[in-house]
C-alpha cells in the first residue's frame, strides 16, 4: 500500500496469485487498486482481479501486466465486462 499525504492510498498487487488472504488490504481503505493479471505464472486471472476489486471496494481499478506473451494473456475486453459484472 502506497500512502500519499492528504492524497489517495494506492494498492498495487505486484505478481500475485489470487488468495482469500488478500482480502485484509480492505481495512487501509485503498482508493485505487493496481491489480496485475494474466492468468499464469502465479498471477490473478481477470475474474480473480474483478472479484479482488469487489472485496476491496476501491474507488477506481486499474488492470496491469496482461497481453505481454502470446502464450498467458487475458483478452483485455474481457477486464471491463468482469469488472462490470462483479468489480467495486
């Protein structure tokens, strides 16, 4: 968690697998998520990051680190719509 002075409190994910465990970041009150996913290598699929998004309840999600190999992508239109169907 990033903590701006009278700014906002950012959380970013880094490469990390989906876990319940994740949900204790709620209590900082995080104003914006920055949520890596793709899918593989460890890290948070798009539904995993949108259900991540709903437990948090930040006020914007930003997805990250997705589409870098052809092999482990998310299709990025498919990030809004989870968003929409499950997000903050």
């Amino acid at each position: 968690m990033l903590a701006v002075e009278n700014g906002p409190r950012i959380y970013i994910s880094g490469d990390t697998d989906f876990s319940d465990l994740l949900g204790h970041v709620r209590k900082l009150e995080p104003d914006l998520m920055i949520a890596c996913m793709n899918g593989g290598f460890n890290n948070m699929s798009h539904w995993e990051a949108a259900e991540l998004a709903a437990t948090l309840k930040p006020k914007v999600a930003i997805p990250c680190h997705y589409d870098m190999f052809p092999d482990n992508a998310a299709r990025s239109p498919a990030i809004p719509r989870q968003l929409t169907l499950s997000g903050p």
